[in-house]
C-alpha cells in the first residue's frame, strides 16, 4: 500500500518531457550552450526512462553525472536551476569551496543531503497541501467566522434554563434562547455571504499563532552544525509559545489555512515520501568544483584533497544520517561546474572523475551571444528594466542599435577587463539606467528610447578608458 502510494507520487515529479521539449523549455531563458542543455535533457528523460523499468533492474541504474566546463557568466548555474524548476524537482546549489575554508568547524559535505531533504519535504508538502486546499478552505472559512461573529459566551445548548420546562418562567426563556439562536445563525450567514463577497477583508481580527523559540547557543553555532539527534530533540524541548496578534482578515487567511492545511497532513507520510522523491529525483549542483583541484605549494592542498575524498562517497552514493531518517544518495544527479581556467577535470581524483562521466564545454558569450540574451529569453533584462520603469509611468524602448551598441560595451569590457559573462551586462544596465531611474518618480508620463547614441553617451568614455571600467563596468 505504502509503495503504491510512493509510486504515484513519483510519477508526479517523473516528468514525461521528450529531450527536444526540455531544451525548448529552457531555450526560453537561456540563450546558446546547445551541448550543456541536451545533456541534462537526456539526464532527466533517463529518469523517466528508469521509472518505466522493473524493480530489480531500476536498483541498477545509476545517473550519469554531468560536469559543466566553461568561464563564469555563462550559463551553467542556470541550466540547472531553470533544469529543476522545469522538472519540480528538488534542487540546491552548493560551493565546493565553501569546505575548504581555514578553520571551518561543524557543517560537513554531508550537509548538502540533508538541504537537498528540507527542499524535498517542502516541495511534497506543498503538493500535498493542494490535495487537501478545499477542507482546508472550507475549515479557514469557519475560523474566521468564529473570530468575526463569536458565539455568546453561555452556549446556547448548555443554558443553565434550557431544559426546565415546568414553569411559565423556563417556557419565555427558552423561547428567548430560541429567538436568539436563530438571530446569531442569521448574523452568522449574512457575515459569511459578506465574507465570500470580499468585503471583509480590511476588517482588523484576532488571531493565535504558535511561535517557538530559538535556543541561544554559544561560540556562534547553530542547530545546523549540530548532531541531527540532538536537534531533533530540541526541537521537542524548546515550548511553543502562543501569540496573539491582530491582523486583517485577507492575512488571517493566509494565516488559518497554513494552520488547517498542517492540521490536515500526515508529517511522518510526508517524510517518507520526500526521502523518496530526494534520491530519485533531487540534484545537487556542485559549483566550484575546480577550486578544489590541489595545487603544488598551497597550504590549502591538504584541505582541497580532503574535500575530494569526503565528496566521493556522496557522489558514488551512500546512506546520509537525518532527523527524518536515512537517504541513500545512489540515484542524486549530480551536476558539477567550474571554470577550470588553471587546472583540468583530469587533475580531479580518478574516482571522482569516473563519477562525472558526461563532460560538456560551454562557449564563452560572442557579441551575438549578448544581442540575443537582451532580446528573446522570456525574462531578459531589457524586459524587466521596461516594466520596471513603467510602473513609474515612462515608457521604456530599446531600439536596435542600442542593444548592439550594449552588446559590443559588454564584449569588449569583458576581452580587457576580467570575463564575467552576462553577468557584464547586468552592471551596465544599471549604470545606463541609474539617471533616469533616480529621476523617473519627477517625470510623470513619458518615452525614453535607448538608442546606440543614448549608450555611447553615458557609458562610451567608460569603456574606453580600461582602467576606469575595472571599477565601475
């Protein structure tokens, strides 16, 4: 029964997308690296594939983990977050360097595992809470009609006269308790056609919320660094407290549902399936992971080495320790990326390098590689910048030769100054932009076009002068 209902839930993240889709889905953010996309397109449709198999050889088959080589800015952190969106699939990104740094103390690399579970259990329970959204709506609706319309404090049920009907005396009051029954119902549902109308949501309500407290503990640490046992249990020992508050009935909504939606869910069902969900469907995306390629004559090599060695077991799969209980790694994707500009993949260990067997190169961003980033993918910056503004009331155009005239700032910024990719392009938007986005609120309605003029005026002198766009482009 148990596995039937893990079934089902996986085929709710076992996306049945065809390769060509997934690269079409993520051509709309991502400009280029055809080669990087089609790999972990083809790593994802395996995972489809291998749901699609028996038991026994499911157990088999293992990712192909994937490592992204090429310069900063390019696009390889991105592929794979826009990669685990498209897919709803549990995604953390992490720095390899993060342990390597000197005199760190308590998070270990198996940290990475228990993240990649926190993002799992919130993910199914927000799958989970929209199974149970219209109980819990109804029960909302409930709550916040007892806090707009009380029930009298003496019920009417339990009035002490209620069943005396002997006297002249206990027939009036039970015809009042009657009377004043029928009023408070009629109170009641007009309070709640009201409520269902909107036209309460202003109105100021009284709400209990539970808050717990956070130990204070000393040297700095926190309960992340500390024994997942000993966490659990001062997540039982430390009370929760009870605070009221007064809020609007829209937020006290938004409030009571969470309450109704949690009261309705089964912690220990969604745990289980979330370690499911984490070793069949999470990635783990390894940034950095050149940083800790050992070099001769660093200090820091012994610490680079054991990074390597403590990452091994992790990507080669094994059982990680949680409060919620064990998580074998064995089916993680693992997607790692680095520059590698002073080193090679092939300087890595060999068994790590054996873990990584799919190796793709991303390009480093052309001109009309910049041309096209500001122009098509769904949310590229001239798009944001546009209504951005236009919330201010002025029209923002992008002509033609601007964007060209942006893209060749960008490129040529980058060949003498230090290639950061896109990323180029987000400071120099702003500084394009800082003018007229201080001024915006003073101007009232109007119509700026960013032209190729427009763009040599205020960031021409910049980028020719190499050493004043070190600082400012």
């Amino acid at each position: 029964m148990a596995s039937s209902k893990a079934d089902s839930q996986n085929q709710t993240l076992a996306t049945p997308m065809k390769p060509s889709e997934i690269v079409s889905a993520l051509d709309q953010y991502i400009v280029g690296q055809g080669d990087a996309k089609r790999a972990v397109a083809i790593a994802i449709r395996n995972r489809w594939r291998r749901q699609q198999l028996s038991e026994e050889m499911r157990a088999e088959v293992s990712p192909k983990n994937i490592m992204m080589i090429g310069s900063t800015g390019v696009g390889k952190t991105e592929i794979a977050r826009r990669l685990a969106k498209l897919t709803n699939a549990p995604f953390i990104k992490v720095e390899a360097t993060k342990y390597t740094e000197v005199g760190y103390y308590g998070r270990d690399v198996e940290s990475m595992v228990r993240e990649l579970l926190d993002n799992s259990i919130a993910l199914v329970r927000r799958i989970e809470k929209e199974k149970v959204k219209d109980q819990a709506n109804q029960n909302t609706r409930e709550k916040l009609l007892d806090l707009l319309c009380p029930e009298p404090p003496v019920s009417f049920s339990n009035h002490p006269f209620a069943e005396e009907a002997d006297s002249p005396e206990a027939d009036d009051i039970n015809k009042s308790i009657i009377e004043a029954e029928e009023s408070y119902r009629r109170t009641r549902e007009k309070m709640g056609k009201m409520l269902d109308d909107g036209k309460l949501e202003t109105r100021n309500v009284e709400i209990v919320i539970d808050q717990k407290s956070s130990p204070i503990m000393m040297g700095g640490m926190n309960l992340e660094q500390m024994d997942v046992d000993f966490q659990g249990m001062m997540d039982k020992i430390m009370p929760t407290n009870k605070v009221k508050r007064e809020v609007s009935v829209d937020r006290a909504r938004q409030i009571i549902f969470d309450q109704q939606a949690d009261s309705l869910l089964d912690d220990e069902k969604i745990d289980d399936q979330a370690i499911e969900v984490a070793e069949n469907y999470g990635i783990i995306f390894l940034d950095e992971i050149d940083k800790v390629v050992a070099t001769e004559g660093k200090s820091a090599d012994v610490s680079r080495q054991g990074v390597q060695r403590d990452l091994l077991p992790i990507v080669e799969g094994t059982s990680v320790k949680t409060k919620h209980g064990y998580i074998r790694t064995d089916h993680i994707l693992f997607v790692a990326a680095g520059a590698f500009h002073k080193n090679q993949p092939s300087e890595l260990m060999p068994e790590l390098q054996g873990r990584f067997p799919i190796r793709v190169e991303l390009n480093d961003l052309t001109q009309n590689d910049f041309v096209r980033i500001l122009t098509e993918p769904t949310n590229s910056l001239t798009r944001q910048y546009s209504q951005l503004l236009a919330t201010e009331g002025i029209e923002l155009e992008f002509a033609e030769d601007g964007i060209e005239a942006l893209a060749d700032v960008a490129c040529r910024v980058n060949e003498t100054t230090m290639n950061i990719g896109a990323r180029r392009l987000y400071t120099m938007l702003e500084r394009l932009l800082e003018e007229l986005s201080f001024e915006a609120p003073d101007m009232g309605q109007g119509r700026v076009v960013v032209n190729a003029a427009y763009v040599q005026q205020r960031l021409g002198d910049i980028a020719e002068d190499e050493d004043l766009s070190r600082f400012i482009l």
